[in-house]
C-alpha cells in the first residue's frame, strides 16, 4: 500500500530555536489531530537551530511515524522554511503552524471541518494578540491597512501564514518561482475559494519573537515591493507636479524681473528648493535601490532553501 497517497493532513512546523515549545507542541497538536480521526504527518523544518531543536526533533520522529524532520543546511527563515514544508507535504490538506503555540491548535479542527464543507482556502484572522506590545499591534495593523490599499492582490487584514490550504492550492503555490517569498501575499493571490474563522491569538509559550523591528521592517519592504509598483511609479506624477509648479513659479519670476528689474534675495527660496527636490530625488533613487535589488535576486535564481537531511519520510 502507498502510504503517501492517504495522509489527510499535513501539519508545517518552521522551528527556529524552539527546544523549549516541543513538549508542548507535540502534547497539544496529537490530541487535537488524533481526535479528528484521520491520516496525519506532522512536518518539522529545523531552520538552522543553535539549541538542542533537532535533537529533541529526532528523538520525536524515533518514537511517532507521524513526525517527520526536514533539516535545513542553515537559517533561512520562516518563510523559506515553510517552502521547504510546502515542497514535502503529502496531505490533501496542508496547515502551516508556528511552534511556539501563538496559533491555537483548537482551530484544526474548525479549519478541517471547514475544509470538508468544500473550501480550498480557511485563514485565521486574529482579533486578539495578547502579549504583544501595543507598538507592534499599531504598526502591523497599519502596515496591513497600507499594503491593502497600494497592493495589486487583496491582503486580508490580520491574517497571518496559520492557515489551511487543499493540496490544489499547495501546487499552484508552489508554480510561484519567486525567492522572495511574502507567504502572506502569494497565499491570497492564488485565489480559490476562501473563507475565515476568527480566533485570538496567545503570548509566544517560550522564548521571545525572532522577529524585532528592524526585521519587520524589511518585511513590510518585501511585501510591498513584491505585490505593488506603485512606489515605482508615484514618481513621474510627483515630478509632473512639480514641474508644473516650477513652469508657473519660473513664469511668474521671468515677468517679475522684467517689470521691476533684478533682485538679489531669494537664497531662502532657493536653499528650500534645493533641499527638497535634492530629498525626493534621493528617495526616489532608494526606491528603484530597492527594486532593482530585488530583481537581481531574483535573476541569481538560487534556490530558496536547501536541505540538509531529513528524518521519517518513506
Ligand atoms: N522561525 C523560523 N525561522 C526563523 C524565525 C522563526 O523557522 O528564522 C519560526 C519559529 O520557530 C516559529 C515561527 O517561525 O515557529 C514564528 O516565529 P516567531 O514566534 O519568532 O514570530 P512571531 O510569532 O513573533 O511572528
Ligand atoms: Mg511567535
């Protein structure tokens, strides 16, 4: 018999430095799955870990037939580490869930059920998220407020990757070739029949947030760079503009001096000009900086991730 052809669900684990979470993790995701009644692989991908992650992952995977470990050769982030996932998982559904318990494990099952009734696509959308500080809530919502607005594909608000997809959305994912991998973008720019189930998510179990501001930052970049041109493109109707002020500006000083001669004040006119186009050409240059960037990313063609070993598969 192939065994591979009859895995229900595919759980994705990306687990950076998690040592601490497992126990746990493991304990609550075996009673919500095994309740379920189905076919199950649990998948890790060790993402370069510095602790014992691996270890502890291994020993796991001895003892249940239904952990599986993809080893990476060294960090290279969540979302590559989910493309790993993607690229292994065998389920007709596939789950992508952080270690550290942030996503209730409860809402498997919702998420299955929901997946039963016909749904390709069944996301999270927080409406709650203890312990994180209020500056982080801030800046996320607006950042998803913002790249809704500017981005080419619809981003639902407060979503994150913890997510349900059918193995047909997983395929199309994976035709994406892109190394930069905005998870969140690419989820809903496949389409398919989605829905949402709200849920509140849970202060980390233990450790802290590998993702700090600077980190979430480049984020944000990332994802507005791959799912919008506008930063491109504002430029050329911000120079028309300014342009055209400077047509009526030049105007009126050429009549001016005409009538009442040469005058010599205007260096705080001037010094201002100077420093503000100076300004917006500088932004404008960082803006095609981080574009073209991207695009020489994008053309090296390395591959996303790379495996170093991995435990369980057939
Ligand atoms: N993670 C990963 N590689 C990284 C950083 C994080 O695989 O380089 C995993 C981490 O183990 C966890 C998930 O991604 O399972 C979310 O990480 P974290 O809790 O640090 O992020 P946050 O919840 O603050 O968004
Ligand atoms: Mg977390």
């Amino acid at each position: 018999m192939d065994n591979d052809n009859n895995i229900d669900l595919s759980l994705l684990v990306p687990c950076y430095n998690e040592q601490d979470n497992l126990d746990y993790l493991f304990h609550k995701l075996t009673e919500v799955l095994d309740s379920l009644n189905i076919v199950y692989e649990i998948i890790c991908i060790n993402d370069g870990s510095k602790d014992n992650t691996l270890l502890k992952l291994i020993e796991y995977c001895m003892h249940n037939s239904d952990i599986k470990i993809i080893n990476l050769s060294r960090n290279f982030g969540k979302e590559a580490a989910m493309t790993a996932g993607l690229d292994y998982a065998k389920g007709k559904a596939v789950i992508p869930i952080d270690a550290d318990l942030q996503d209730p494990p409860e809402l498997i099952k919702q998420f299955w059920f929901k997946w039963l009734e016909g749904y390709d696509v069944v996301y999270g959308v927080r409406i709650d998220r203890k312990g994180e500080s209020w500056i982080k809530k801030m800046t996320s919502k607006y950042f998803y407020r913002f790249i809704g607005k500017i981005s080419d594909t619809p981003i639902p608000e407060d979503t994150g990757d913890y997510r349900l997809m059918d193995q047909k959305v997983v395929q199309a994912l994976k035709q994406m070739p892109e190394r930069n991998r905005f998870m969140k973008g690419l989820f809903s720019w496949v389409g398919y029949k989605q829905t949402a189930i709200y849920f509140s998510r849970e202060p980390r179990q233990s450790g802290k947030s590998r993702f700090n501001y600077w980190k979430l930052w480049n984020f944000a970049i990332d994802g507005i760079t791959s799912f919008s041109s506008i930063p491109l493109k504002i430029w050329s109707y911000f120079g028309l503009i300014v342009s055209f002020l400077g047509l009526i500006y030049g105007s009126f000083l050429i009549i001016r001096t005409l009538i009442s001669g040469v005058e010599v004040p205007g260096y705080a006119s001037t010094i201002v000009t100077i420093l503000f186009l100076g300004g917006i050409q500088l932004i404008t240059l960082g803006i095609l900086g981080e574009y073209t960037g991207r695009i020489y990313q994008e053309v090296k063609q390395r591959p996303i991730y790379l495996v170093q070993e991995t435990y369980g598969f057939e």
